[in-house]
C-alpha cells in the first residue's frame, strides 16, 4: 500500500495497513483555528495557530481542507453551553476519558473544500475532490484550515456553486431535509399542490425548506418580516405573509387550512399553529424546536433524556387524538441526502441565500452578525481570504 508524501509515494508501515488506519502526514503540526477554552460570549472566541492537525482514526474517514464555512444558531448555542450535556455524552458515551477533552473546542458546522487524505477504505473520494459536508456538533467544527469528516457524511459540491456559496448549504439543506423528507414524509412524488406552512421562512433552513418545497410541487405560504417579503417572492413562495403587521394567528386562520407546517419559531407558536392543519386527512406538523437538549443540561442525561420521551409522546397522542400528527425534527448529517440536494442547486432548484460573507480574520464579527438577528441568510466565512 502506498500514500502520497511530499517528495512522491512512500509505502506505508505495515501496521498501519493492516489495521485500516492511516496517520496524517502532518499529524505532529497544527494549523489556524478559532477556538473556545470556556463557554460564554462572543469575548470567548479565540484565534490560534496552533490547533491540533486532525488525524484519520478511522479508514472511512477523510480529511478536507476548508475553503469556506458558514455559521448557523447552533454555533451561538455551543458557544454559549447550550446542549454541552449531550454533546459530550456523544463524544465519550462510556467515559472512558478521564479528563475533560470538550475543549479548545472549534465550532462551525458547513464546510466546502478540497479532499485533502482519504482513510484506506474510502473509495468514493480521492485527494482533489472538493465537496461539501454538514459536521455533526459532537465533532471538531470546521473554523479551521482542515477537519476531519466521516466519508458517509461528506459529498461532491455542486458544481455550479462556489466554495462560499456552497458553504451555506448543507446543515441548514439538512436540517430542512429531515423535516421534511425523513420525518415530514414530503418527497417530489406526494407533495404536488400540498397547502404547507413556513413559519421563520426567513433564515438559513426557511429559505432552503421554501425552495426545496416548491421544487417538490407545494403550494408555499411563508411567514416572516415584511422586509423580507421580496426575498420569499423571489424563492417561490406563493403567499407572504408578515408577522408583525396585525394579529398573525387571526391572519392565518382566515387562509385555507394547511396539510403541512414546518415551524422554525417554536415558543407560543405551537400553542395555536396546529388548529391551521386539516383534521383527519394525514396533516402534519413538524417543530425543529424543542426541549431536548434544554432537559438534559438542566435533568442530566437519563432524567432529561425521560422528560424529552414524556413530552413528545404525550404531546403526539394529544394531537393524534384531533386528527393531526405532531413531530420533532433534528439535523441529521448525511452524504446520500447531499447527492441529492446537489442534484438540485445543479438543475437551479435552490439557489445559497447569503447574508453576508465575512473573512476567516472576521469570525468575532460574523458571530455579533449572527447573533444580532433577522439575517435574510446565510453567514459566510471565507477561510482562504487573506483579507
């Protein structure tokens, strides 16, 4: 077995062969990176050079270079401490660790970039592909000059994107995907004049969920800011309608009913979103908000992991018993799913929705950006600027 180094092939130990692992050439060095030591405010964030080099621990694993990333909410929320219970449970599920590895932690989730190092079992990708991928939170983020991937979670970028444009896509394509396809139901196939719901139709996932649904054929109603009522046109939405300009819940209920809501907004919402479904006709709906990380960091684990199961369970019997299904959704990385959101930005379908694009020196500012709210997109980080 061989592998590139610089200089041409050298044939890899033994050991390494056999076992199906491979160790990074530049293992031993570090690389640029944006870390936290400490979970809190923006003041958290700090630039260092000498992060780590990610490794390849495992043969399906792949290592790429970024070239762009982007920032969702979840990345406010790690920095914050939200969820750190369960995401360190993932990370060391049987606490074999005796000291806490949560930190320097890199947050991001989007990556596009180039195939640096492919583990011995990787055979879809070789070095030089550029791809894009959506890293799981329990993993190294990707505000960094490299990260590793799991190879099933990694896909060939869309050709008609670029690194910055493509880096907006694939946790909030996910997340919207989940939704959706895998717990909604929806598909190119079944959704062709479906009345659905957009509630937050503004951010990253509303504006991929409102292009992805009137691929498929839906009938779209997007709720959000009267100064993003010209982006939801421009996307497809068949009705805008803006929540701030009178009594929202009154608005809707005077529409035809929905056969599907996909709801970004969570809080008071759910209370009466669900009387807008048709009853007794398969109508469903689906909340990317909810309290599950919120039980365990406050219950623990086994105690926030039982509330979480009461909760839905109780809420879905409730609602099913009035002739509707009521569902949590989670983003679920996935390669497969990408191919096929790349299918469709490919054949202009969906199109990235940028808010802004910032420089990998810029990450503090992208983060105040983010966080000050009513983004029309997405929040680019361009790593190889040298800006």
């Amino acid at each position: 077995r061989w592998t590139v180094r610089a200089g041409g092939q050298v044939p890899l130990p033994l050991p390494f062969s056999f076992r199906g692992l491979r160790v990074s050439p530049r293992a031993r060095s570090a690389m640029p990176s944006w870390v936290i030591d400490r979970h809190g405010c923006n003041d958290v964030l700090r630039f260092t050079r000498d992060m780590v080099f990610p490794v390849i621990h495992y043969p399906n694993e792949v290592i790429i270079k970024v070239h762009a990333a982007s920032l969702n909410p979840i990345d406010l929320s790690m920095r914050s401490g939200y969820g750190a219970t369960a995401l360190n449970m993932k990370r060391d599920p049987l606490k074999i660790k005796t000291m806490d590895t949560e930190f320097p932690l890199t947050l991001g989730r989007d990556v596009s970039g180039v195939i640096m190092e492919c583990g011995l079992s990787v055979s879809y990708f070789k070095p030089g592909d550029e791809v894009w991928a959506a890293i799981p939170p329990w993993k190294q983020g990707t505000l960094s000059e490299f990260v590793v991937a799991n190879g099933n979670e990694v896909s060939f970028k869309p050709k008609c994107l670029t690194h910055t444009e493509a880096a907006s896509l694939p946790y909030v394509g996910l997340t919207a995907w989940s939704a959706l396809h895998q717990v909604g139901g929806l598909n190119q196939s079944n959704c062709g004049g479906k009345r659905v719901l957009v509630l937050g139709a503004a951010g990253g996932v509303g504006t991929f969920a409102v292009q992805l649904l009137k691929a498929w054929g839906a009938h779209v109603t997007a709720v959000c800011s009267r100064d993003a009522s010209t982006l939801m046109e421009k996307l497809g939405a068949d009705d805008v309608i803006d929540y701030k300009s009178g009594n929202l819940e009154q608005r809707l209920k005077s529409l035809p009913l929905f056969d599907f809501i996909l709801d970004n907004v969570g809080g008071s919402t759910e209370t009466w979103a669900l009387e807008l479904l048709k009853k007794w006709s398969g109508a469903t709906y689906v909340t990317l908000v909810t309290p599950f990380l919120i039980n365990m960091d406050k219950l623990g684990v086994a105690d926030g992991m039982l509330q979480t199961g009461v909760t839905v369970g109780t809420k879905t019997v409730k609602h099913l018993l009035r002739g509707v299904h009521y569902r949590w959704a989670f983003f679920m990385p996935s390669g497969p799913s990408l191919d096929e959101i790349a299918q469709l930005v490919d054949s202009g379908k969906i199109q990235p929705v940028i808010d802004e694009v910032f420089s990998f020196s810029e990450v503090p500012k992208a983060f105040l950006k983010l966080e000050g709210g009513h983004a029309r997109g997405k929040t680019v980080i361009d790593v190889v600027s040298k800006k």
